[in-house]
C-alpha cells in the first residue's frame, strides 16, 4: 500500500468524518479494499464497520455499491453521509419519484460516490445493466450472514449477489457482517466468493457492554428496576409477543418513562412514527419485538433488555450489539424462565425444515439456554461460541462487565435435590408442572394435591427444608440441563428424559448454579450504569446542557438527534470545553463540515454554560 494513500484514507477520516484514529481492525480491511483485493470482515457491532467501504469510496473515487437488507439503515447512511459532505443516495421501493430521479441524475453525471441498494433491487436484471454501463469499482455487502444458510437471519435473495457481481465485471467484494460463527463464515467464503479472500476476523469482544442475566421473578417488576437508574437514557426492551410490547410499554408509561411499542402488527405510519421519536429525541424506551432494531444506528443506546429469552446466541450477541454503539458503557439484562425454553423449543419441532437444519436450530438453543444457566463468565462463554479465547472478566485490572465475576457463582452438587424432584415427577405421572411439584416436595396441601390424592406419594412433603420458589427453580435447571421434557404441546407438565432417569436411578451426578438473587443483580447493574460515564457533576450539567441544544438543533432540521453530534462527542465537549474553532476541530467526530454547520453555536453554548 502506497504512503500517499494511507495519508490519503487519515486526512480524510479526520476533515470527513473528524476522527484521528482508525478504530481497531478498520485499516486492515480498507487497506486491502484500496489494493483491489476481495475483503471478508467479521467484526463486532460497533467497530465501525461501515467506515470499512466508505472511505474506500473516497479515497479511490468511483462509485461503490453497497447492498443492505434494510431501508431503514439504508436511509439512516445516506443522512449521516451527506450531511458530512459525502456523495450517497438509495434507490429502494421508498423513494419518491423526485428522489429517484435525482439519485439517476447524479449517477449519471458520475458524481455519486455510495449507491445503497437491497438485494432485491440487485437481482433485478435491469439495474444490474444499467449500473454496469455507469461503472462500479466496489461491492460492498453489509449483514454478510445473510447469505447462509446457516446464519441465523437467512435471506435466499442474498444468494443472487454472487452472480450480480459477475454482471457488474467481476468488481471486487467487500462483504462484513458482525455475527458469524465458524460454520456461517466458511459458508460466507463459499457463497460469495470465486476464490479465498482476504480475511480479516476481528475480536467479538464489546468491553463497553455489561452483561447480566436474572431468572424470570416478576419480569415487569425486574424491568422496572433495572430501568430505574437508567431513566434519561435511551433503550429497547425486546419481547417474544406482540401483546406483550403494548402490556410493557404501557405498564412502564404509567411509571413515568417515555415508552413506546414496536412490532410488526401495528399501522405503518405508526411504527414509523414510533421509531423516528426514539431516534431522534432522547431518553426514549421502545418495547419491541426483533422486528426493530436492525435497521437503527442509533450509537447512543444505552440499554438492551430481553424479557424473554432469544432463541440463539447469535440473536442474542446481535440484539445486545445495538447497546453503546458510541463505545461508552452500556448495560444488558436478560431475563430467562422455563416457559421461555419450552417455547422456544417447540417452536423449533413446529417448524417445516429439513432434519439437518432443525437439529441446528436446537444446537444454537442448547447454547443460549447454557448461557443463561452458566456458572462461569459470560463473555468467556459467548466468545468461546464463537471460536474465540478470553480471559474472564476477573483476569487483570480491567472494571467486570460481567454479572458472574463478582464472586458469587460457583457450581454446587444438585445431584440429592434433583433426584427427590425426579422422583416427584415420575410418581405424579409425568404430566404435571412446576408449581404443582413444588407443592408436592413441599407438602403444600392444594386443591390439585388433594383431587389427585398426592399427598400420599412418598414425596410428599420431603422438600420442606426449601422454599417452593427453589424447587420452581430447580425444574428450570433440570429443564435446561435436558433431564426433563414437555409432557405435552396441549397440556404442558414434564416428564423424564433418559438423562433424568440415569439421574434419578443414581447412574449420573449433577452440579448446577445456585440461582443469584435477581433484585440484587437488578439493582447493582443499575448502579453501576449510573456511574458509567463517570463524569463530575460541572461536566455532566454541561454535557446535559449540550444535549438540550442538539435535540433542538435536531427537531428544527427534522433529523435524529446523534447525527448532529453523538454523546462521546459532546462528552468530549464537555470536558475539553473548546473556545474556538481549532480547539473544536481537534474534538472527536467534529468533521469540516459539521465544524462549519454547528461549531459556533456549540461553542457559544460552552461559553455561557454557568456549571
């Protein structure tokens, strides 16, 4: 790689986008896009995986295609690029017509630098020829993933790009994705590629991310705990329902919290509606289903909580990745229950698709389930999933961004308590469910106890020494740990597997986690998120300060509030206190243009902020 184009990619990374550094992984992957190589890029959300073909783009001149599955973060680039001064347009199925026309008009005047299409529009033969004729020097395909069969969000128009690149001359690929495991990357290769590229994977890792997870004990009350010393903040709460999202929503209004719902059954105006407020004002909530999110680049999200649980690690790593996009801290709660592993499993065996790609599909569920039920660390534990080693959270002086690694997750024998809750299970018929178990091994006379005369099985009454909320517990465990199934799709109830019957006839030992106590958890990781910034309290009144003047500057320019600055960059702001425009420009993320638009009124806001 020539100096001159190094030099070149750094000035401007810095008069462009305003900052001095490229993030770690960036410049190998634009450097080999910029020697006309085919790039592959695995890298966690949040790198910056976008800068990966845009500066390319200006630094080589030409046009450069980039194909993404979503209008949403189609649209959400163009914004942020042309108001950095940079050549982008869409063409997708929510244009108008004045929009397309002026997107052909600029393609054909050769003065487009980034064209966002969807695959959809590409698979189409007469885009292809027409952009052919024009041109095209790059093809960049963001949410690589969705190319494989094995990745978790499949798409089979992503399958056509291989031949569209041969249409456009055989230009050269970049393809990136953040979730990938190794399965879903050599498919990747395969699929989109004549011959091996050069691959760049690059640490999962998100350190700013604090992951915690809680059994299910009154989720609307953990949530609304969790969220307690986030208020201010902006955050998703993912539901597995449609009714659920409106319940939540609605539930956490009346507390106080700007909340809203998102999913895929609601008017479309409305869900529009909804998603532009928590993209442009602050400290919105939206409880959604997974139908939001992929589309959002919103950076300065500070909170993801699943209350349910994903159904696959690779969900779950790209719904948490929309947390703290921006690099500062944020936090993530996951709250899991029986019920959530039950549904999820039957969904799976619903499902019509091949043996190969069921068993898959309980194998990344299987993982998910020992995630939430896991007695070591969590990042340990979803890196590893995805091929990588770490250390724990606990190794060297860097802050736990784990809620294992405070000291109180160790592995205990389970094996006398599991065999009294088998023998439970087996003498009661192998149909009944949690609660009803529980009252047998704790020797609660209920009417179903009495109606079915269990008060008189030998185990009755042989777990008084534990709570009823223990044994509730317990069966989660030994759901997850596969020594119980559903007795019945109708009817629910539990029955043995052939684990627990080697469990119960004594053939097999069991160690599991005693369960940590979810208030604690909930209100330690709020604590700690309301210490996150660690910013004094002069700093922090100026940083608010200026955060009021950008959701201003916003709504009067109808944009999302982080386009104009995003919160790292106003708490640089904040603590750098600039009092002129070089001293503004040496600010991370202040670019020329954004220098010349907003400059002097930030400036002027610093200057007469009385904190």
């Amino acid at each position: 790689m020539p100096q001159s184009r190094e030099s070149d990619a750094r000035a401007i990374l810095k008069s462009v986008f305003g900052y001095d550094e490229f993030r770690p992984g960036q410049w190998e992957v634009i450097a080999a896009a910029l020697a006309g190589e085919d790039v592959f890029a695995v890298m966690p959300t949040g790198s910056g995986k976008s800068m990966c073909y845009q500066l390319p783009a200006l630094v080589a001149g030409g046009l450069t295609l980039v194909v993404s599955p979503l209008i949403a973060l189609m649209r959400d680039q163009v914004g942020q690029l042309t108001r950095a001064g940079v050549a982008a347009a869409s063409l997708n199925s929510m244009n108008s017509e004045t929009e397309a026309a002026e997107a052909w008009n600029k393609l054909n005047a050769g003065e487009l630098r980034l064209l966002f299409v969807s695959p959809e529009r590409l698979a189409g033969e007469g885009l292809v020829s027409r952009l052919r004729r024009l041109g095209v020097t790059r093809l960049a395909i963001d949410e690589a993933h969705c190319v494989s069969q094995w990745g978790h969000d499949f798409r089979p128009e992503y399958r056509l790009l291989a031949k569209a690149r041969e249409a456009l001359g055989g230009v050269p690929v970049t393809a990136l994705t953040a979730t990938a495991d190794r399965q879903t990357r050599e498919d990747i290769a395969q699929q989109l590629f004549p011959k091996p590229p050069h691959s760049v994977i690059h640490s999962f890792d998100r350190p700013n991310l604090k992951l915690a997870f809680a059994p299910k004990d009154q989720p609307k009350r953990q949530i609304a705990e969790f969220l307690t010393r986030h208020r201010g903040g902006s955050g998703i709460v993912y539901c597995s329902s449609r009714g659920r999202t409106e319940r939540l929503s609605e539930g956490l209004r009346e507390k106080g919290y700007n909340a809203l719902p998102y999913h895929a059954g609601m008017e479309q105006g409305l869900r529009n509606r909804n998603q532009d407020i928590f993209l442009q004002e602050d400290g919105v909530v939206v409880c959604a289903t997974i139908a939001f999110g992929m589309g959002i680049n919103k950076p300065d999200v500070r909170f993801v909580v699943h209350a349910d649980m994903p159904g696959s690690i690779e969900s779950y790593y790209q719904e948490i990745g929309r947390a703290g996009r921006d690099g500062l801290p944020a936090d993530t709660l996951t709250l899991y229950g029986i019920e959530d592993m039950a549904l999820r499993r039957r969904q799976i065996d619903e499902k019509a698709v091949e043996d190969e790609r069921r068993r898959i599909e309980h194998k990344r569920l299987n993982a998910m389930i020992d995630l939430c039920e896991s007695a070591l660390c969590r990042r340990s534990a979803l890196l590893a999933y995805f091929g990588e080693e770490t250390q724990t959270c606990r190794h060297g002086n860097a802050p736990i961004r784990c809620d294992l690694c405070g000291g109180e997750a160790e592995l205990t024998d389970a094996t006398l308590d599991a065999r009294k809750l088998l023998s439970a299970v087996a003498r009661s018929g192998q149909r009944f469910g949690a609660g009803h178990l529980a009252d047998i091994l704790t020797g609660t006379m209920s009417e179903t106890i009495r109606r079915q005369n269990h008060d008189g099985l030998k185990t009755f009454g042989v777990g008084q020494d534990k709570p009823k909320s223990a044994w509730t517990a317990l069966t989660r465990k030994l759901f997850a740990a596969g020594a119980l199934a559903e007795a019945s799709i109708e009817h629910g109830g539990f029955c043995l597997t052939p684990r627990g019957e080697d469990i119960l006839f004594g053939r097999e030992a069991i160690a599991l986690r005693a369960d940590l106590h979810a208030d604690r958890r909930t209100r330690r990781a709020g604590r700690e998120a309301a210490r996150a910034d660690g910013l004094d309290e002069g700093t922090a009144g100026l940083f608010e300060h200026l955060r009021q003047l950008r959701l201003s500057i916003a709504r009067e320019e109808g944009v999302a509030a982080y386009i104009i600055f995003t919160d790292r960059t106003l708490i640089a702001m904040a603590r750098e206190r600039p009092l002129g425009l070089e001293a503004m420009r040496a600010i991370e993320g202040v670019g020329e243009r954004k220098l010349a638009q907003y400059g002097e009124a930030f400036l002027e806001a610093i200057a007469g902020f009385a904190g």
